[in-house]
C-alpha cells in the first residue's frame, strides 16, 4: 500500500447542492501503512451553522467566524494532498465537498476516491452497521478523538483504511494492493469478491 491521503469535512449540511459549506476540513497523509503527515483547519465561508449541527460537530458559527478564509484553506488542502489518491469513509459525502469548494477557488484537482465504508462492506460484512464509530469498536481500532471532528474522523478512517487493506491482503495472500485493485473491490457486490481479485489477479498476469 502506497501513499494516500484521508480526509473529512465538518460542514453546514449534507450537500453543497443545497448550499451546504464545509467548516472544517483534515487530511491525514498514510504511507505503507503509516501516518506521515497531517493537515487540519477550520474554515470561514460565510455560511451560517445550523444548532443541529453545532451540537453534532462542537463546531461553532464564533469559531468559524475566526477561523481562516475558506478560500485559503482549501488552497493549502488541495496543495497538501497534491496528486495523492483520495481516502473518505462515505467517499460520496466527502467527494462533492471536495469538489465544490476547489471549484470555488477555480481550482480541478483530479483525484479517485477510495471509500472505506464500501470496502468495510464487503471484508467485515458481520458488521452490526458500516458507521465509522461502529467499525472502529468492532474491529477494536484505537481511539482518536471525538466523532465529528474533522481530524479524529480522518485518523480514525487511516487507521480502519489500514486495517481493511491488511484484511484484503491476507485473505486474498496478496502480496501487495494497488489503487486500482481497492477501487475494483469496493465497486463489486460482495458475494463476488473472490472473483473480482481473481479477475484482478489474472489481468496483471498474476501480480496484484
């Protein structure tokens, strides 16, 4: 497993199509398994954070209202993570944030997302749920922090993202995993996943 980074978003609402903003953003950078690197901040963008959702995140409207520009935030993201592929549990979620707010700094930063909760879904499928708070007390992952949170939720997603690839590895004796196999196993219904790696495995001549 190579470089990726993780990221979450705290934000207004559930899509920027309504008008949604992000507050909060963290980006937690993983190599071979390991975290390397860390970006994390709040962001200005002008909207206004319903109740609900400061009771949810603790994030306040006087804490963004101090916070940098949005503007300035995302561009010291999308610099942060640079050409690495994209990690988010809930991708979809994350994804149209993502694009949103660099689509507002007239910015396109072309990146494939990989979903831990897709792939949770199909490797631990005994799951009570595919939450993210949920998988980490199953799976007995450490702790990081309070949920909703743009940095405790982006650690917590690394340490499951490492935990799930290790899962597909030493089922599968692969004796490594690319983006694209990761991307292949979280598109494919889940009682067709050994035929999925082995259609992988094939393709490459063997060597995942």
């Amino acid at each position: 497993m190579s470089t990726y980074a993780v990221i979450d978003f705290e934000t207004t609402g559930m899509s920027p199509d309504l008008g949604a903003r992000a507050t909060e953003v963290a980006i937690v950078l993983i190599d071979s398994g390991r975290v390397v690197d860390r970006y994390q901040s709040l962001m200005n963008a002008g909207a206004f954070i319903p109740y609900e959702i400061q009771a949810l995140t603790g994030i306040t409207n006087a804490m963004v209202r101090s916070a940098p520009r949005a503007e300035e935030v995302m561009r010291e993201a999308a610099d942060f993570v640079g050409s690495w592929p994209l990690v988010a549990h809930n991708a979809a979620f994350d994804r149209k944030f993502w694009e949103a707010e660099l689509q507002r700094i007239g910015r396109r930063q072309a990146a494939d997302f990989v979903c831990s909760l897709l792939l949770s879904r199909r490797l631990v499928p005994d799951a009570p749920n595919h939450k993210l708070g949920t998988l980490v007390s199953t799976l007995r992952l450490p702790a990081t922090g309070r949920y909703h949170r743009a940095l405790a939720d982006a650690e917590a997603t690394a340490n499951l993202f490492v935990h799930l690839g290790q899962t597909l590895q030493q089922r599968f004796r692969l004796p490594a995993l690319s983006l694209e196999l990761l991307l292949a196993v979280q598109k494919a219904p889940r009682f067709q996943l050994d035929r999925c790696v082995d259609r992988f495995r094939a393709r490459l001549g063997g060597a995942a």
